[in-house]
C-alpha cells in the first residue's frame, strides 16, 4: 500500500508548509474557460470536476457525489 501511494507516483509538488495535486488542463476544462463558465468578473475562480459536469447532463448518480468525503483515493479517481 506504501508504494501504491507513494508521493512520487502522484502529480505533487511541495513547499515547506503544503503539498499541490495538479492535473493538465482537459477539454472541459478549456470549455468551462471559454464560456467563462468558472469566472468572477475578471478572476478564474476554480476548475471544476468532471463530477460537476456528469451531475449537470446525467441522471444517474456518479460514482463520487458532492456530498462525499474527498479522499486521496477519490482525487486520484477524478484526475485518472
């Protein structure tokens, strides 16, 4: 299990004080960008999951919900 989660088999990076998960920018991303979906005015306020997006056009219920606790596991499972 140590290996499996080992920080170098993960898109991390770290400072002193904090870890930052990333992932590159997806199709829905640059479409949330465009239509100013994910805007405050001037400012980028958050990319959002493709969960966010399932929840708006489906009405099954995905795997992860908004309401679930966020995992190391569930991250992973939104970014794969």
């Amino acid at each position: 299990m140590e290996n499996v989660f080992d920080i170098d088999n993960f898109n991390i990076i770290e400072d002193e004080e904090n870890y930052y998960f990333f992932r590159s920018l997806e199709p829905g991303d640059i479409e949330d960008l465009e239509k100013g979906i994910i805007k405050d005015g001037d400012k980028y306020t958050k990319l959002r999951t493709d969960r966010e997006r399932w929840e708006e056009t489906h009405e099954e219920k995905p795997r992860w919900n908004s309401d679930s606790k966020v995992t190391l596991e569930e991250m992973y499972s939104h970014i794969k």
